[in-house]
C-alpha cells in the first residue's frame, strides 16, 4: 500500500486547524508540508510559526519539504517546530552529507529533493544514507501544476540505483499527482504519493485520500 501524504499547501489556510483535523480523520499517512523562501523557488509559502499551528493539531508525522537556499542553517528549527521527515534539495546544499547526517543525527527521517531536469545519478553517493528521494514531478513552486511524463523512466531509474546501492530509501513523487497518474506510478516503484490541489479541490478529499490509498 502506498504512503498518501496530503500537501497541506493546497488546503485553506484561514481553516487550518479544520483542514488538518481532515486529514487526521483520512487514510491519509503523512502530512505534506512545504516550504519556499522566494529565492530557491519563486514563491513564498510560509514558515515554522505554521509548521508549529499544524503540529498542535496533527495526529500524523509532518513531512517537511524545503525548498529553501541553505537549508542547513535551518535543521534544527524544523526539528523544533515538529517535522518527523525532514527533506532539503540536492541543489540548495552544498555539503548535502553534511546536512543529511545533522538531519538523522536530530531522530528526523532524512529526505533529498531532485529537480526535474537533476539526474538520478547525482543521488549515487548520498542514496545509502536517506530515508527518502523526494522526485519532483513539476517544478517547484506552486501546487496544481501539470505533471512531467518523464518522471517515470526516473522513478525507475532510481529503483534501480536504491536496489544496486542497497538502500532503504523510499521514493515519494511530488507534484501533479492525480487518479489517471497515481497507479503507473506506484508500478514503477514509487513508495509515497504528494496530492495538493487532486485532494484539496475535491468535495470530499477524504474520499479522494481513500481511493489514492487503495490503489
Ligand atoms: C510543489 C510542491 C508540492 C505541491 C504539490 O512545489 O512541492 O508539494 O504542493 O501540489 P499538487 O499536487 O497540486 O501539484
Ligand atoms: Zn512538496
């Protein structure tokens, strides 16, 4: 069965509370939380004020997406504030070991972020050490995006690389994710599935969780 993790950046956020109870009452595993600084994506979400309001309500364990510069100078904060996976961008941090390491180091899940156009290959020396691939399958940004056809040959790409280097790593894909995409994904061997905007703009997104769930 599929890990679903609703990304709250595509729920009401003047009902938040409402939203994450939600989610806590779904099939839902994780919670999807994403941050953007405005630098490393051209938009700006929100912080860790948030992230701790989400996590005084939340029964289920945050996945804490950065798509922040540096987001090494922030790994404590993030544990902090409640994160339980903790995911930065191979592009954003320079000493990604480094990063990943203080991540798990804290008791968080470590995750990698890759770009669209970022080779799986580049995970080859840090995928023994993670808990999670984070493949986007948009660009970063924004939520309801058209989902890129290329990710799959990478999901399995990755499969590959994760069977080869014998890690435990799972693959969560990110973006664009809906009923007609979620089933060939999960045969190429994707482990976690990102929904925004396919739950949130449903009428009954804890229908729509159970159906992601029990594909
Ligand atoms: C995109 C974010 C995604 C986004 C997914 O930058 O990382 O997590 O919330 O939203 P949908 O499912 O609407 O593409
Ligand atoms: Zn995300």
């Amino acid at each position: 069965m599929p890990v679903i993790a609703p990304s709250i950046l595509a729920a009401d956020f003047a009902n938040l509370e409402r939203e994450v109870k939600m989610i806590n009452e779904s099939q839902a595993d994780w919670i999807h939380v994403d941050v953007m600084d405005g630098v490393f994506v051209p938009n700006i979400s929100f912080g860790i004020p948030v992230i701790e309001a989400i996590k005084r309500h939340a029964t289920k364990p945050l996945d804490v997406h950065l798509m922040i510069v540096q987001p090494e100078r922030y790994v404590e904060a993030f544990h902090k504030a409640g994160a339980e996976v903790l995911t930065v961008h191979l592009e954003a941090s320079t000493h990604l070991h480094r990063t990943v390491q203080h991540i798990k180091s804290l008791g968080m899940k470590a995750g990698v972020a890759i770009n669209p156009h970022t080779g799986v290959s580049l995970l080859k020396d840090i995928i023994a050490d993670i808990d999670l691939v984070c493949m986007m399958s948009v660009n970063p940004g924004f939520g309801g995006q058209k989902f890129i056809e290329n990710t799959y040959d990478k999901v399995a790409e990755l499969k590959s690389l994760i069977a080869i280097k014998e890690s435990k790593a799972l693959i969560e894909i990110d973006g664009g994710v809906n009923q007609n995409n979620a089933k060939p994904l999960l045969m190429a061997g994707a482990d976690v599935l990102v929904a925004g905007n396919f739950v949130f703009s449903s009428e009954n997104p804890k229908e729509v969780i159970a159906r992601l769930k029990a594909i």
